[in-house]
C-alpha cells in the first residue's frame, strides 16, 4: 500500500475499466475482487459506474475494504454548477454511497476552479474520501494549489517505457501528490509489451513482458491500473514478487521517447 498526503491508503497495482461494458464489466470487477485486487478506476465518461456498482455488490467483498476511483467528464466539467453536482451525485450513488477518489478527468479550460470548488463540498459533507486530477501538467498544478483548501492527493497520468514522465512525476513528487498510471501498455499502434528490450528482460527473469512494464512502474513508486481481463489478473498480482536491477530499470528508461499513444486532439481538453 502507498500512503497519500491526506494519510489515506492505496494498494499500488489496481484494475482499469476504460471500455468495459455491461456483463463484462460487472464480471471483471466481480473477479477482479475476488482475485484479491481492491482498487478499481472508472469514469464518468466510461458509462460503466452503474456495471462497476453492480460488480462491487457482486463480489462479496466489502464495500469499506475497497478504494474506487471514478472521474468527472470534460462534457460535465462545461456544464452549469447544477449539471456537475448531479454528475457526482449520480456517481455516488452508483458506486456504493460515496467514492473513494474523485479526479478531474482533464485541465478542461477554464473548467477546473469551477468543478475544483464544487468537489470540495462534496469532501467536507463526506460523500468523497479523497480528490484529485488526471493528465495534469506542473502548470496546470501550480494554478490550481493557488485556490484549492483540499489538496489533490493524486495525479493520473500516461506512463509507459515510451513515455516515462519523468520531469512531471519529479514536479507532483515535489508537491507530494501520488502519481497513478495509465495506458501502461499502450494505445492504438503502439505494443509496449513487443518492445525487444522489454522482451530481453522479460525472458532473464523468467516473467512476461507485461510484468515487466508493470514491474518498472511500481519499482519508481508509481501506482498503476492495468485494464485487465480475468486471464490477466494472476500476471499482474504477481509483481509484487519480484524486483528489476538497476541496470534493468535504467535500459527501460532509456527507452522514453515522450511519445503520448491516446488520441485525444481535442485543444479544449489539452491546453497545454
Ligand atoms: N485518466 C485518463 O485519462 C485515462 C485514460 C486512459 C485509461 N485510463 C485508465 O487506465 C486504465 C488502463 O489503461 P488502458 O485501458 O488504456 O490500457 P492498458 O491497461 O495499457 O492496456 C490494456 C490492454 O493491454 C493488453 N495486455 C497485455 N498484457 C496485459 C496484462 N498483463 N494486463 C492487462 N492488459 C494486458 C490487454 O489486451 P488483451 O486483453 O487482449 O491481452 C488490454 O487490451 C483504463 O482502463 C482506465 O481505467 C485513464
């Protein structure tokens, strides 16, 4: 478990749920839980709470020994104050009376005081545990400590050998706000796993090459959600088992190319 600046605990590895859809996601969260996982991140914008709720329920596992994390949309960031409390408040309800993490999906412009103010309410009456922000810059953190009372605890970002962050993981660190990574084996085109350096390592330790990905994130203290399948699930629990040298954490470094695999053009989402 990682401890976050507010004294709550996280578990370092956890489950994605970007795409996931109906019986398959109920299933996945549900199997996800009983494998022994106990962090699951969605979304609004993944239309899947609902699903999510309803594997959480299924599992058997208390709702107290899990830490949900869900994320306001960029459409409900530009909506009226009205539009974003009833955002949450459907998310609450869906996700077992109250979330565990709420982040501000992305630096929507001149959308991020605005929902910022609003979550915070939702801290102070107990409805949510702990916020914070996904695919935020320094800047971006710099302008929003500048008015928040509640600090954000975390901080989604893409990390992956291609892309490795390491200025903006160094700039949250220096603020102690966490850092949690997605995408950790690539979008679209880009197949991290089929990395030759990737698959070298992999094949010297006995351990397959998405361990190894996984491996290399929490090895620099980094919290990681994989989006997986029941076939994944002992795979990925079982990097806590195992540790990369120096020289192996080092030539996957060296692999960064600052290379974002999401396709998200949209400048209102990204004014970076
Ligand atoms: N904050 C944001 O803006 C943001 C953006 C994107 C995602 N996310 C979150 O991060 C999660 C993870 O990112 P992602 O969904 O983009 O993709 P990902 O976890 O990087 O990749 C998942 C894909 O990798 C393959 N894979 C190979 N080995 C795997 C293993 N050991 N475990 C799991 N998958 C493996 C799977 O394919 P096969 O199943 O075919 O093997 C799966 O389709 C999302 O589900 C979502 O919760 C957040």
């Amino acid at each position: 478990m990682i401890t976050l600046n507010n004294g709550t605990q996280i578990p370092h590895i956890g489950v994605g749920t970007w795409t996931l859809r109906d019986e398959i996601a109920v299933n996945n969260v549900k199997f996800a839980l009983q494998a022994g996982f106990r962090l699951i991140d969605t979304a609004q914008m993944y239309e899947n709470e609902s699903e999510v709720g309803e594997g959480i329920k299924q599992s058997g596992v208390k709702r107290e020994d899990i830490f949900v994390t869900t994320k306001v949309s960029t459409t409900v960031m530009r909506g009226s104050e009205e539009t974003i409390r009833q955002a949450i408040d459907e998310s609450i309800r869906k996700l077992g009376n109250y979330i565990d993490l709420l982040l501000i999906h992305w630096p929507v412009k001149n959308c991020v005081m605005k929902t910022w103010k609003i979550m915070e309410e939702y801290v102070k009456s107990g409805k949510v545990k702990s916020l914070g922000i996904s695919n935020f810059h320094p800047h971006h953190i710099e302008e929003l400590l500048e008015y928040a009372e509640i600090k954000p605890v975390l901080n989604q970002l893409e990390v992956h050998p291609l892309m490795s962050q390491v200025e903006n993981i160094a700039y949250n660190k220096s603020q102690g706000i966490q850092v949690q990574a997605w995408g950790p084996f690539g979008q679209g085109d880009i197949n991290i796993p089929g990395i030759e350096t990737i698959q070298t390592i992999a094949k010297k330790y006995g351990k397959t090459p998405s361990q190894i990905v996984l491996r290399w994130i929490v090895q620099r203290d980094l919290i990681t959600i994989p989006r997986a399948k029941p076939k994944h699930f002992e795979e990925n629990l079982q990097i806590m088992q195992f540790e990369l040298s120096s020289e192996d954490m080092i030539a996957i470094d060296a692999l960064n190319q600052n290379m974002r695999s999401s396709v998200d053009n949209d400048p209102e989402n990204f004014p970076w």
